[in-house]
C-alpha cells in the first residue's frame, strides 16, 4: 500500500465473468513514474490488454483512474480518465468525464477500475464506501443513461452517488457508444460504452465518505487560492460562467471554424439565433447553473422546456461541440431544436463528435443522390429536418435497420459500405470523427496523428521552457509548428495526467500546476520531470499502437479535410495537403520518434524510463549501427 498522500492506494478490479471484485494494490514507485489519469491508464492498458485482442472480447478491458488531485478543492480536478482498446478505430482510446465520478470514486475508497472479462448476463455493480456488490440489470436494460442514473441512485438511497453507465447504444454495440456519469458528462471517444456493453455491465454506483490527504496543506491553499484567481481574473471565464462554452460559437462562426454542412460552406443563416446571449435569453426554455465539483467556473447548465410540445422536458445543456454538431452542421434552424437533438444523443448514450458528422455525411450523400430514400429506410434526410433527425437518433442507438446499422459503425465504415463519390464527403482524421469545428484551420494533424483519439499535441504558440520549447512557434512555419505542436504535448498529457479540466488548466502554468501536484502528494517534481510523466504516456500509446497494427499511414485526415474551405473561410486556396506532411514527419520528430516508421526512438524511451520497450520495437542489430 502506498505512503503517499492523496491516493486511496488501491485499483478496484470487476471481474465480469466471475462476477468477483479484488483489490490492485499500488506501490509508490509505481505511483511517482506513472502519477494517475491518462499516463496510469496508457501504462494499465499496455500491462493487461494485448494489442491485437478482439476490442469486443473479454481481454479488452476498461480501465478507469483518478490521480491524486482528484477529490481535493484544486479548481476543476474531478475529471477520470477512461482507457480501452477501441472497437472504432481499433488501437488505444483515451477520454476524461467531469462532473462528480472522480470525487465520489475515491469517496468509495479506489483510485480507479479495470473492468474485464464478460459476463453471461447483464450486470450493475455498486461500490458503496469500499463494499463491492453484483447485482442483476436485467430490469434496466434499454434505459437511457439519464434514467438509469436516476433509478439506481433512488433503489440504493445514494442521492449524491455517481453512477458510470452506458445507454442503449452501449448494449447494442455501436462502435461510438459513449459512457456517462452525473446527468450529462461523457467518455464519448472511442467506444468505451461499446466495449462495456461487450461485457454486459450497464453501470457502476460509486458513493463513500473517504477523502484524500494533503501532504503540504498550507502549501496547497496558497497555490489553489493564486490560481482561482488567475480563472476569475481571464476575460473568458465571465462568458463560460453566463453562457457555457456555447459563448465561443459567435467568434468561432466569425474564424470560420464551425463545422456547416458537413463542412460545404463557412456560411450559415442562422448563425445569430445560435449566439449565447440570444439562446440564453429566449422565452420558453429555462437554464439553471450545475457546477461540476470544486469548478470556479461553472460552465454546465441544466435546461427544461417550460412551454410548447416539449414543455417539462429536461436534459443537460448542450455545449459548443453538441449545439454545433446537431445545429449549423446538419443546418438546423432553430438552436433549441440543437440542443434537444444533442440531449436525445446524450440519453441513448452516443459519442456526438461521431455521430454528427456520420448523420452530416449521410444528409450530404442523399442531398447529391448517393442515397436514396430506398438505401435510408425511408428516412427524408433533408437538411434540418428535426424530425427524421430524431428518428435516426434512436435508430442507430439500437441498429434498427440495415442503414442505422451501418450508420452505427462510424463514419469511415459507412463511407467505405456506400464507397464511390460518397467517400469524399466523409469527414474523419485516422479513422473517426474530429472534434466539432471546421479543423483546416491549423488542427487537422493534432487529431490525424492521436494515439487516442483525441487531441494530443500542445499548443506551441508560446514559449514553454519545461516541454523543451524556449520561444514561441508562429503557425505559419509548418515545419516547426508540427515539431512544436509534439514537444508541447507534454504539458497536454501532464494535464490529462494530473486530471485537471482544460478550462481551469489553460489560465494557469505549468509551475503552478506542478506545484499544486506537489503539495498534494509530497512527491517533488520539477516541472521538466512531471512533462516527462506526460510524455512517458505518448511513448506507452504509440508503442501499444504500433504493436496493434498501425502504422504512419494510419496518421491521415480524410479528402474532405485536405481540400481548402470554401467561401472565403480563412483557409481558402491553401489546402492542407500542401504541407500534411512535412507537418506529420516533424511533429514525430518532437515526440522523439523516427520520421518515418514513427517508432519511438530508443534515445526517446530511455529518457522517459521505458527502456523495455526499446526490444518490442527495434531489433537488437539495429541498436549497434
């Protein structure tokens, strides 16, 4: 059992096929190399799952961790980092879930889960102050994620517990099925509901009283109270705290950066209705702030219809990413028809990066006539329509149909199925949706080149000594901005690492960061060394990836994001195939990786302490030349 402050000491491992749970006990030597979060979770995932398993087969595993942050008052760190082999792109998927998870699962006495194994029937587990209890699911199948929350803290007396779950679309496999927790905070990248689908758990309850140590408190309150006061004092936070993250769409329409139209156009009609204060300041629709734990910022909201045919629904409010996605990208109209649309997604429990732009892609290819009304089952897939919309929602969740079926696969799948002219409207970096916006404007390899489906690399516009970079990249200069954009990564997987939500994390430094680790856990990282803990994560995924079957030429961007933006978007007349690769090949030379087999070189393993990795990758003779 570890001496250090701030973890419970212990991973909690669910063995579905047995139905049994047991304790993995964690060192601190362990604990100093690989922290928590992202870089515990990349070293769990390539201790326990072989690279070349069948992602839907009982050696996938889910892998949950917290770090020691996790829990305490620091602003924003109650995310968990959720780790899996993934069914829709087939290598490693890393995603972090805010809310309450974090802080309750410690509360429940564990710093993580393996979920493994597969059960013969379906299972909900509950972990209630460290006892551990299978329990029949048979009753809540085909409930929506907001409705098994609800109904399993209500049956347990647990008001305050959080509840990890998976929605219809994670019992039938969607290759894009997202896990939640806390009434609308998601795992959506990479499938993680799908593989915990294929073991037959529908959920996991976590409540308890136990809460972490501090090593240094007066160290920590003084470090915690500097930064609550760089978030209150940047001009962002007073927008996120009125209006969400969707205070971004009016700057991000004016950049030419919203994803319209399965990207067609950087026009859209209805771009002032979707304007925060506009959406916000509506009639017949109420919001109401739901703070994640210990956020100085409170950026989430809660919605409920107070008149017309949907009044007295209620759903999490839509963010950027959900309002954009169901909104100006599928050109619907009205931004409460938005968020409603991406409320339906978050209840059948659906990664809506993945689901937006495959419903995109679909509505293009009928628009242009490589579906029919005959090929979609006899959905009217015009642009906007709300109520076909809907319809396919619920379709795919269940793979009703053989074209929600195919839908369901994701939309590099989908567009491989249909093929022809239909392949290039599909809109996918390595083989999965991007994030929601128009990403030509400079991020089309920070998501072409992820070990996890997400973005990885930093942002190397200003100077961060600690990662290696002494002044600031211009953008301009591809070639550095790529090798710029892998150095900087560092400080993104010491984020993820550390579990630190990206909207506290980016007003502070690094300094500030590792202080506040430090006064945690008494460990006493520099700040070079907790970048080092980061980049250890980058070598584990690229390394597990490789083994799994990738190779550089997986490190694409689909041909509708190497054409240039259309109606004079920012990025008009310069096409990103242009300078992809020299990008690509410099960007691995910041990761410290060879330029063109992307390996990790043995140089690079051996600075972040994985020299056993060097022999799963290079041949002994190779190492003498």
């Amino acid at each position: 059992m570890t001496s250090i402050p701030g973890y419970m000491g212990k991973i909690l491992r669910l063995d579905m096929q047995r139905h049994k749970a047991s304790d993995l006990v964690l060192d601190d030597d362990f604990l100093k190399k690989y922290f928590g979060g992202l870089t515990m979770g990349a070293r769990l995932l390539f201790d326990l799952v072989p690279p070349g398993c069948n992602e839907l087969g009982p050696e996938n595993k889910v892998i949950l961790t917290t770090s020691p942050v996790t829990g305490t008052n620091a602003p924003g760190v109650s995310l968990v980092n959720v780790t899996t082999k993934s069914p829709l792109f087939n290598s490693a998927a890393c995603s972090q879930m805010n809310g309450f998870l974090g802080k309750n699962m410690k509360g429940a006495g564990y710093d993580g889960v393996i979920i493994e194994g597969q059960s013969d029937d379906w299972q909900y587990v509950t972990v209630i102050n460290g006892v551990v209890e299978f329990h029949d699911a048979t009753g809540i199948l085909g409930l929506d994620t907001f409705s098994t929350e609800n109904l399993l803290k209500e049956k347990h007396g647990q008001p305050k517990a959080s509840v990890f779950c998976i929605g219809p679309a994670g019992e039938h496999l969607v290759k894009f099925a997202a896990v939640e927790a806390d009434d609308g905070h998601f795992a959506s990248t990479g499938g993680a509901g799908a593989v915990m689908g294929s073991k037959k758990l529908k959920a996991i309850l976590f409540a308890g009283d136990a809460k972490p140590t501090i090593a240094d408190p007066e160290a920590f309150q003084e470090e915690t109270k500097a930064w609550r006061e760089e978030i209150a004092a940047d001009p962002s936070t007073a927008a996120y705290k009125a209006y969400g993250t969707i205070s971004t769409f009016t700057n991000l329409y004016n950049m030419c950066m919203l994803p319209i139209k399965n990207l067609q156009t950087n026009s859209f009609e209805y771009a002032e209705a979707y304007d925060g204060a506009n959406i916000y300041g509506r009639s017949g629709v109420k919001f109401t702030r739901t703070p994640c734990f210990a956020c100085p910022i409170g950026h989430c909201f809660e919605m409920e219809f107070t008149e017309g045919q949907r009044k007295g629904y209620k759903a999490d409010a839509a963010e950027y990413e959900g309002l954009a996605n169901f909104g100006p990208n599928l050109l619907v109209k009205d931004p409460l028809d938005s968020m409603y649309l991406s409320s339906i997604n978050d209840r059948m429990g659906m990664d809506l990066k993945e689901c937006g732009f495959t419903i995109s892609w679909a509505m293009e290819c009928y628009e242009k006539g490589y579906l029919t009304k005959q090929d979609t089952d006899g959905l009217d897939l015009t642009w906007g329509n709300v109520e076909a919309i809907e319809i396919l929602l619920h379709r795919i969740a269940r793979r009703e149909g053989k074209f929600a079926n195919m839908l369901a696969d994701g939309i590099w799948r989908a567009s491989e199925t249909v093929g022809g002219e239909a392949r290039k409207c599909a809109v996918y970096t390595k083989r999965h949706a991007p994030h929601a916006h128009d990403p030509r404007l400079m991020i089309v390899l920070n998501q072409s080149v992820s070990d996890m489906g997400s973005f990885q690399g930093g942002n190397p516009m200003k100077a961060e000594p600690a990662c290696g970079i002494d002044q600031a990249v211009n953008p301009r200069d591809m070639a550095a901005f790529g090798w710029g954009m892998g150095m900087a990564s560092k400080r993104t997987m010491w984020r993820d690492t550390m579990l630190v939500c990206m909207f506290c994390e980016n007003k502070t430094s690094v300094e500030r960061l590792v202080a506040v680790a430090n006064a945690v856990t008494g460990i006493g990282y520099s700040p070079k060394e907790a970048m080092t803990v980061g980049h250890r994560a980058n070598q584990l995924l690229r390394t597990f990836n490789l083994l799994a079957g990738m190779t550089p030429d997986d490190d694409i961007a689909s041909y509708r994001l190497m054409i240039d933006q259309p109606d004079g978007g920012s990025m008009k007349g310069v096409s990103q195939a242009w300078f992809f690769d020299i990008q690509k090949q410099n960007y691995y030379r910041g990761m410290g990786w060879d330029t063109e087999t992307s390996k990790p070189l043995p140089e690079t393993l051996k600075e972040v302490g994985l020299e056993e990795l060097i022999p799963l990758l290079w041949r002994p003779w190779l190492l003498s030349m």
